[in-house]
C-alpha cells in the first residue's frame, strides 16, 4: 500500500490534482480574508473609528495625486482608439455618429475601467506595499497594544477615501477622453467639431452617467480594501512585502473586470 502511494505521487494526475486543490484553498482563504476585513472596516466606519484628517489625506492621495497618471492613461488610450474607428467610420458613411460612438465607449467602458487600471497601478500597490511594511515591522502589532484598531485606524479612511474619491477622478477623465476623442476625430478623418458634438447627445444618456458614477464608486472601495488586506495579512519580511503587493495587484484587476461584467449584465443584459 505505502509503495502504491508513492507511485500515485509521482503520476502526472497526482500533481496536477493537488496543484488545483492547493489554489483553490489559496483562493478561498484569500477571499476569506477579504470579505472579514471589509466586515470589520464597515464596523470601524459606522462606528467613526477613524480620524477625519487621514481621511482628507487618504482623499488627496487617490484623487489629486493619481489625476495626472490617470488622465494620461485615459486621452492616449483614447487617441489609440478613435484614431482607427473615425477614419473608417467617415469612409462608410457613418461619420455623423463617431460622437455618439465615442460618448457611449467612455461614459460605460473606458473611462471608468482604464481610471481603475491606473488607481491600481498607482495607489493599490502603494497601499499594499504600505500595510504589508507596517505589518512584517510589527508596527501594526504595536497599535493593538496601544489598544488602536487597526481597522478603523488604517483601513477605514483608505477604503471610505476610495469609494468617495473614484466617482470624480472617473468623470473628470471621461470628460478629457471625449474631448480627445474630438481631437482627434478632427486630426485623422476631418470631422468636424460641430459633427462630433452634435451626435454627442446621442449616446450620453441619464442612465449610463448613474451606471458610471456607481460603477466607480464599487472599483474604488474594492481597489482600496483588496490592498489593504493584501498588505495586512503579509508575512516573511521583505520578500513578503513583494508577494503581498503582487496579488494586491493582480486581485484588484480581476475585482473591478468582475464588477464590470456584473454591471453589464445587471444593466445593458
């Protein structure tokens, strides 16, 4: 029996079996981790367990700071995009709807999701790599002996700062996205500005402005939380910063595509 045993280890099936079963634990206890953490920050929150100058801070930080970074990923995605689309599109005739085209991309997709991929780039593994320094340090140790939770102390205001300051980083940069889609239209195929604004209206609707708005404000709460909790439950000194920054990194991608696509099914479906 002991002899068969080993031989099954060594078949390719044996490994490939507990190769997934290891990621699924892996999996499972990350998003354990995750959803108890944002359990107790919403507790911290509601209990105002957190000081209303790191949250003005935390607000500078994802907003002010991450702006510049985040309108550039925005208009240069933008250009790359309607500088294919306007050309063909005013070719075939259709160049009386790039505006709406462009408004619809921006408004519901583009916008919000390339801010969200900029906000982590920049600011989740920040935080990430902040916490998890703070937790193989021991510092966030030495908070629960000065009787501070760490939740309402170092969570809260990054969370409540995402989810408040997401919405307007996004409008901000959906805004600069049309206005080089204009740009641009004009540069590659001649369309004119009038052309372009006037069918503008055309795709822009109540609805997708709500959609966006809302959209964001789950990317930033998720950015923020995913982060953190990457960060606070690091360990093996500075190796352990790098792996915690790393899946911060890559869970907050796969977060705000599956908020996304709940989105587009819940709404446009």
């Amino acid at each position: 029996m002991e002899l068969y045993k080993q031989v099954l280890r060594q078949t390719v099936t044996y490994r490939l079996f507990t190769s997934i079963l290891a990621n699924v634990n892996d999996f499972s206890e990350t998003l354990g981790n995750i959803t108890i953490c944002g359990i107790k920050t919403i507790k911290a929150i509601f209990k105002g367990e957190m000081s209303s100058k790191e949250l003005i801070e935390q607000c500078e930080r994802f907003g002010i700071s991450s702006l510049p970074i985040t309108l550039s990923i925005v208009g240069m995605t933008t250009v790359i995009i309607v500088s294919q689309i306007a050309q063909e599109m005013v070719k075939q005739g259709g160049g009386n709807m790039v505006g709406a085209l462009v408004s619809i991309l921006m408004v519901r997709e583009l916008g919000v999701i390339m801010s969200g991929f900029a906000i982590i780039s920049m600011i989740g593994s920040s935080l990430a790599s902040e916490i998890a320094t703070m937790r193989v340090t021991e510092q966030i140790d030495a908070l629960r002996t000065l009787k501070v939770n760490p939740f309402g102390y170092l969570f809260a205001p990054r969370v409540l700062a995402g989810m408040i300051m997401m919405p307007p980083v996004v409008i901000i940069s959906s805004f600069i996205g049309v206005l080089m889609g204009a740009l641009t239209s004009n540069l590659v195929s001649g369309l004119s500005y009038r052309a372009f604004f006037d069918s503008l209206w055309l795709g822009i609707f109540a609805k997708d402005l709500f959609i966006c708005i809302a959209k964001a404000f789950c990317f930033g709460g998720a950015i923020a939380l995913i982060s953190c909790s990457f960060g606070y439950h690091a360990k093996g000194g500075a190796k352990g910063v790098g792996i915690a920054t790393t899946g911060a990194v890559v869970w907050s991608f796969v977060a705000i595509v599956i908020i996304d696509m709940i989105f587009a099914i819940g709404f446009f479906f």
